[in-house]
C-alpha cells in the first residue's frame, strides 16, 4: 500500500458508523493489469480465447478515454483491491472509501461471506491441470471441453443440485479429464454467480457509505467539490440503460428515509438496524422486488417499454421489467427434469416473459448433446406456444 492512501482513518470512521470491513490489502496496478483483471474476474485464471476479445475491448474503450477503471476489489479473505496507479489523492479517497463498503458487504452478505475465500489459490490450482491436460491431450482437444462448457455456463443461469452444467459433469459418458474440465469451469462459474447475484446492492451498499464516510472527513470547499462530480459520474445513467451503482444507491437511500434516517445523514439505531439486516440477507431480486419504490423510479427516471403501449414508468411494470434483467444476471434459467446416463435429457427453460433466441439455443442444445453423448430435450414457449427442441446428434428439430 502506497502512503498516501490512508486506509486505517477511513477504517476508522467506517467502524464509527457502523461498519465492519476488516483489513483490506491495497496494490497498486497500470491500467493493463486491471484491464485483464476486469476480464478475468482473477489473476490467474486459465487463458481462453473468448476472455482475450474481451480483454482487447477494454483496453480499446481505456485507450480512447471511454472507460476508466479506478479501483477492483476482489472477494478473498482478505477481500484484496486493485487501486489504479496514477490516481490523484482525491481520487484514491473515494477509492478507499467505496473499496471499504464493499468489504463490509462481503463480510456480511449471507450470499458472499465465506464463500470460497481460498478462490485465488483454487484458479491457480485450475489453470495448472488444464495445462496438463494440454500437455497430455492436447490444445484443440482441451478447448473444445472448454468451448462447450464455457458457452453453456454463459448462456445457462441456473445452478445448483440439478443444474446443466453439474449434471453433464456427473452423468455424460466423459473420460476422467473431460468431466475436470467441466466440473473447474462450474466451480468458477459458481463464484462468480454469487457476485452476479448481487452487483446492485453490493454497488449500491459501497456508494451509501462512500458518501458517509466521506462526509465526515475535514475536507476543503475544493475537495467536497471535486468528490461530489466524481460520485456523480459513478452514478450518472446514460438513457436506456441499467447503472447498478444509481440503482443499488437510490434503493438504499429510500430504505434508510422509511427507517427514520433523514436522506443523506448517516442512519443510527433503527434505520442503521435495517439496512445491515438488508445487507446481510437480500440479493439483487430481493432487493428490487420488495424495496423499488415509486419515489425511487421517479427519481432515477426508469421506464419500461409495454408492448402496445409504449413506455411506462409505474413502479410495478419497471419492478418487473428489472426483475427479468437482474435474475442470473440475464441468462436463461433452464432446470434439468430428467438426467439418465445414455437415455434423452430432458431439460426445461423457466419462462420469465423473455422468449429465447432460438438459434442461440440450437447451438447450445448441440454441445449438450455431443457432451451428453445421447438425445437431449429442451422445452420453453415462445409467446403463449409451447416449443420443444430435440438434438438427436445430428439436427435441431422443433415441435409446437
């Protein structure tokens, strides 16, 4: 951690709130290094090609001046951020700040706190045993395992005892290192799943206490100036868009007022009360159904578009709307109803309104079945119509 960057006094007044962030371990990187770490989620994860036309993106939007990033903080124990070298002191105060309240949220968050904390070793660990399945099966073999598994993970939501992915791992008739292969590419999909789960409130929750611990620093006219017009670009929302950090806040915000907290102070007793338990125990689905308000949607200026009646700002047409968006992070959820080695696995797609793309669908459907081995059955709607797809191994056929 480089000097002017004092973490323990903005520590301290975090606890003084309330808070518990714990130690936070600060590096300082180029903007490259947090380029590849945006695209990887972790330092030393196995290379893929896909993760490489991501990488490039970044580095392109981060070399026009598009994006910036100014901090990454990653969930470990202890939770390690990655801070921009070349911040500006005022920069690196807000950094510290908002890198603090993430902190607490992973030491409170029931769908973060303790979950593989020990990550960075296991990738580590994962990275290496792909190298040697490349040593022993080789390169084309091993990505296209990858290929497979890494499109169904990104396309597919749902996770659990029953899910696609774990199911083909248990079940398909692979050899030892294939079933790895996708068994690691889960594992990781499961990390990073409880993060996509909660971006909103963790964002949102970092934001509410940036602002509070900030406001309480001895700070000049200038300063305050300056912080307010960064906190306003991390939050400003261009049209037609979702900002989590603009959404996570503005919900918060409106749960401490209904608690008693004037807005902008610094909740205590009750309204403190309530927003720790709402940190501890919502994800982002919890978060906007049971806390979006009408004040809230009006202030952000969120809409919806109706079909036949264009766009709607009433609060229970955009609580649905961000509902669809924020449930597995916008991916189908498919649930596997029946998974019998060597006979059809019969999969079902959880409609939520959002029709799927079927071609997108007929090219996942086909690496599940060339890694199933035997016919694979996928049922969804499309509109009010039942539609059931069946990969036999050699074509896509569609029934109503």
């Amino acid at each position: 951690m480089e000097p002017d960057l004092d973490l323990a006094a903005l520590r301290g007044r975090a606890e003084q709130l309330g808070l518990t962030p714990g130690e936070v371990v600060l590096h300082r990187l180029p903007p490259q290094a947090l380029w590849s770490l945006a695209t990887y989620g972790l330092f030393g994860r196995y290379r893929h090609w896909s993760r490489g036309k991501a990488f490039q993106r970044l580095r392109v939007q981060g070399e026009l001046g598009l994006q910036r990033i100014y901090e990454l903080i990653v969930h470990t124990e202890p939770p390690q951020a990655y801070v921009l070298a070349g911040n500006r002191p005022i920069e690196d105060l807000l950094v510290g700040a908002h890198v603090l309240g993430h902190a607490d949220f992973f030491h409170r968050s029931v769908w973060l706190r303790g979950r593989d904390v020990d990550v960075g070793r296991k990738v580590l660990l994962h990275r290496q045993r792909i190298a040697d399945y490349v040593a022993s099966h080789g390169q084309t073999a091993v990505e296209s395992m990858l290929d497979a598994a890494l499109l169904i993970e990104a396309y597919v939501a749902a996770f659990g005892p029953q899910d696609l992915l774990g199911t083909i791992a248990r079940l398909a008739p692979l050899e030892p290192w294939q079933r790895d292969c996708l068994s690691m590419v889960r594992e990781e999909s499961l990390y990073f799943q409880a993060q996509e789960r909660t971006k909103i409130i963790n964002e949102g929750w970092a934001c509410f206490w940036h602002l509070r611990i900030l406001r309480g620093m001895d700070l000049c006219p200038s300063d305050r100036l300056e912080l307010a017009m960064l906190h306003s670009g991390l939050v400003a929302t261009a049209p037609g868009s979702l900002n989590p950090y603009a959404l996570g806040l503005e919900i918060l915000e409106d749960v401490a007022l209904l608690a008693g907290a004037p807005r902008g102070a610094a909740p205590t007793g009750g309204a403190l009360a309530t927003l720790l338990d709402l940190a501890g125990s919502a994800d982002d689905r919890a978060l906007v159904r049971d806390h979006l308000s009408q004040r809230s949607v009006d202030r952000l200026g969120i809409s919806v578009l109706m079909p036949g009646t264009g766009p709607s700002g009433d609060v229970e047409n955009v609580r649905r709307g961000l509902l669809r968006q924020v449930a597995g992070a916008g991916r189908p959820a498919v649930e596997v109803e029946q998974a019998v080695s060597g006979c059809t696995l019969r999969l079902r797609h959880l409609h939520d309104g959002r029709d799927l793309d079927l071609p997108d669908a007929e090219s996942v459907l086909g690496e599940v079945q060339r890694l199933w081995g035997a016919p694979v059955l996928l049922e969804t709607m499309v509109g009010a119509q039942r539609v059931c797809l069946r990969h036999d191994g050699k074509e896509v056929q569609r029934d109503s």
